[in-house]
C-alpha cells in the first residue's frame, strides 16, 4: 500500500429523518481544524435518500466538498447497503483519514468499512490531532479503565478511522454563504441484495431524561447516601427546570436507569450549568461532563478531584447545602414569578 496515495479528511454524515445527526456537524468542525493543517479538503460523505438537500448544510458547516449516494435501498440505515456505499467511495477517491460520529450507527458503519479495508479504526476518541511531518492522525481516548489517556495511530494502513463521541468536539458556525463542490456517485444495489429488510420504525419513547441536550442538569452521586436523600436531587432539578443525571455507581445502586449516567460508560453533556453533588470527580465520569460551561461541585472533601474541573465549589454536606438551595431558589422563583429561563 503506498501511504501518499490517500489524500483528505473525510466525514462521515449520518442524517435521520433528512436531519443531520450533531455529532457530524462537530465533525466537521474538528475535521476542518486537521484538513487545515494537513493543507487537504474536508469532504462530508452523504448517503440516503432524497438526502440532496442536506449537501448545502454540510459545506455552510466547514466541508469543500460532498460525496453525494442518493438511491432509495439508503433511505434507512442498514449495515450492508451503507457499506457498499461507503466502500465505493472509499477506494474511488482515497481518503487518508475518515472520522465517524460514535453513535450506534456510526459504531456500526465505521468497524464494518475498517473490516473490508483491512484498516485500523479507533473508536470513542475524545481528542484529535494530526503530525503534519508524519500526516498521522493522533486519536486519543480514555484506556485502562480511564487511569490513562491513548493515543492511537494506524502508521502502515490507510484510511485512518476514528469514531468520535457525541458532545466532544464543537461544530463551527453555519456559514450558508461557503462554496463547495457536490460529488454525486452512483452504485448499483437493489433491494434484493440487502438481506436485512427494515419493516417498521419504533420510536423509543422510554427515554424520560434527554440528558445530551439538557441545558441544566443537577447530577448526584454516592455521596447522597441512600435513595431517599438522593431525592434532594430531584428536588433541586425539579425547581429549577434541570434534568436529572448521576454517576455510575449511583446507576449500580439502582438509584437512576442507566440512561441518566454520565461519563465513559454513560452520556456525554454540555450543559450551561451541571451540579455535580456528592460525587468525588472520577475521571470515567469527569470525561463526560467536563466541557459543561459551568460547574458548581458540592462535595464534603475539600480535596475531591471534581474541584480540579469546577467553576465554583463549595465545600460542605450536601444534605445540608442542597435544601438551603432549593429554598433560596424557590423563594427567588417566588419573588420574580414564573420559571427559571437560562439564556
Ligand atoms: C471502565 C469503567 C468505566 C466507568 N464509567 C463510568 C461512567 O460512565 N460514569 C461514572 O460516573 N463512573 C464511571 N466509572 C466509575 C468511576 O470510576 C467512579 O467509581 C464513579 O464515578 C464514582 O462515583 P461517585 O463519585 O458517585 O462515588 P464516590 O467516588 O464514592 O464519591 C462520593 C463522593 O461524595 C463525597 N461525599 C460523601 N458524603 C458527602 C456529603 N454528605 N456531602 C457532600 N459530599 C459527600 C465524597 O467526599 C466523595 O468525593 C467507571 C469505571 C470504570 C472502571
């Protein structure tokens, strides 16, 4: 395999419903920053159906181009028809680095193109970098439990892949006045060559707390003690419009559902606002919530690792500093009148 060949910074698209999924616009910011020193062009790859549209938001996001597959066997997601696509794309135009969003479908797409390429893919990077001497892609990620920070290389095959979590990386401003090329390839599958066939589409309408777009989020961990005192939390979330998270061991207790863990295992959030309470700042839950732009911790350890990543912290018993809060909020709330906007 000759290296030199593979040019460009490639971005997976992945559209919902003719919606694009945030973590690719992240991707393209991130995308955009190593196209930029590797000198290259970031390019959005798009598959779907009647999905043309999409191509303009792509570029107003920061790509110079869009590969575009448009046939009705791409109308939903399924392994084998996204990966004939993708791995038509892939070995036409040569891509040295291509990056995925780490959601279900990109998890899925990205290890079964890695698979057929016989490349090297490294999955839930939280950090990305190019050596532009080498042209190496430096994808870092939590590894031994989160005690240490990797960071992977593919120095002899090609592409380099990375799936990227959702929340980790920014997407830059639309710029709906950006040029940019749009590439329409055709494949040729049929409906008879997918062997998964999708019958119908369920929403999950399970998931109570939204926790990845929350713009306040109050999150409790084993410092609350037992069960009853971590309603405190809910108290607090409750009054001032907040959703509801906590830590892995408080999902271990039984205190939440999984789905309102935060950290490695769990979300990644950006909130405004995240109280992180009774929780000691584990750097498996610190991963996920550390780009918060501000962090109130109430711990009773002064010396407790979440203070390294707070905004404000205030040192105390929660059991004695969260219903001071909830009043104080409450009587706030009493005297504006109505709810809590965060702006
Ligand atoms: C592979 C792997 C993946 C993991 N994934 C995740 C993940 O996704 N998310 C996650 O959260 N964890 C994860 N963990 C677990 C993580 O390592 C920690 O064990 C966990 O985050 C600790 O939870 P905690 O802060 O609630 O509890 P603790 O570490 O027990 O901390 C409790 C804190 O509460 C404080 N406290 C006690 N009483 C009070 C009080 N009355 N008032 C105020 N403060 C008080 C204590 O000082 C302490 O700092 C993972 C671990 C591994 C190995």
């Amino acid at each position: 395999m000759n290296l030199d060949d593979y040019r460009g910074v490639w971005v997976f698209i992945e559209q919902n419903d003719e919606k694009i999924e945030g973590v690719s616009l992240e991707l393209l910011g991130a995308g955009r920053k190593l196209a930029d020193k590797l000198q290259v062009p970031l390019a959005g790859f798009l598959l779907g159906h009647e999905v043309k549209p999409l191509a303009k938001e792509v570029i107003a996001y920061g790509a110079d181009m869009v590969y575009l597959i448009d046939l009705p066997v791409l109308k939903h997601y399924r392994t084998e028809s996204f990966m004939k696509g993708v791995m038509h794309l892939a070995k036409q135009y040569k891509p040295e680095i291509i990056l995925y969003g780490a959601t279900p479908n990109g998890k899925d797409l990205a290890s079964a193109v890695a698979t057929d390429l016989s490349t090297g893919l490294t999955a839930d990077t939280t950090m990305l970098d190019v050596d532009i001497d080498s042209r190496l892609l430096e994808a870092s990620r939590p590894a031994f439990g989160g005690n240490i920070m990797a960071t992977i290389l593919c120095k002899k095959h090609r592409p380099q892949m990375a799936t990227v979590r959702p929340k980790v990386m920014k997407a830059l401003e639309p710029d709906a006045s950006r040029l940019g090329k749009i590439i329409e390839e055709k494949i040729s599958v049929e409906e008879e060559d997918i062997r998964t066939k999708v019958l119908q589409i369920v929403n999950d309408v399970t998931k109570k707390a939204n926790l990845a777009d929350a713009h306040v989020i109050v999150c409790g961990g084993k410092g609350m003690g037992d069960l009853q005192n971590f309603q405190l939390i809910y108290e607090l979330a409750d009054t001032i419009g907040a959703s509801v998270g906590g830590t892995r061991d408080v999902v271990e207790a039984g205190w939440l559902r999984h789905e309102q863990q935060v950290g490695q295992t769990g979300e990644t959030v950006t909130p405004k606002i995240y109280f992180a309470i009774g929780i000691s700042g584990a750097i498996q839950h610190v991963v996920g919530m550390k780009n918060s732009e501000f962090i109130i911790a109430i711990n009773k350890d002064p010396n407790a690792p979440i203070f390294d990543v707070s905004t404000y912290g205030i040192v105390g018993d929660a059991m004695e500093i969260v219903p001071k809060l909830i009043a104080q909020f409450k009587k706030l709330k009493a005297e504006k009148g109505g709810e809590m906007i965060y702006v």
